[in-house]
C-alpha cells in the first residue's frame, strides 16, 4: 500500500466515523418529530444512532482487515 493510499484510507475511516458518530446523531436531533417527541424518547433514540453508527464502522473495518482491504502488500 502506497502512502497515498493509506491516507486516503484513512481520511475515509475518520470521515465515516465523524459522519457517523457526530453529524448524524445531531442531524436527526434537530428534526421537526424527533424535536417534537418526549425527552425520553430522545435520550433512547439518539445514543442508539450513535451506537449503531459506531458498531457498523467497528464490524465494517474488522471485515476489511479479514478480507485484507487495508493490506501493506
């Protein structure tokens, strides 16, 4: 793998993380029925995109490195 590769590789796994993490979470938060429904279903719905965002990315990178996507060779 080519340094410019690796970074881009990398710049790929913090965005969807940053993505997913972050900007999602805070996206849906705003929305006119989440905004609108009670405290308790915001505070189960929001840390639940966040979790879902984070395992997906932690299941995604574990299948890469198995698949041997992100190799040096």
């Amino acid at each position: 793998m080519t340094w410019v590769k690796a970074f881009a590789v990398g710049l790929l796994i913090v965005v969807y993380f940053v993505v997913a993490t972050v900007w999602l979470p805070d996206f849906v938060l705003q929305l006119d029925p989440v905004v609108n429904a009670a405290s308790w279903v915001q505070d189960a719905l929001i840390p639940s995109i966040w979790g879902v965002g984070l395992a997906a990315g932690l299941i995604g990178l574990r299948i890469a490195q198995r698949k041997g996507w992100f190799s040096w060779d």
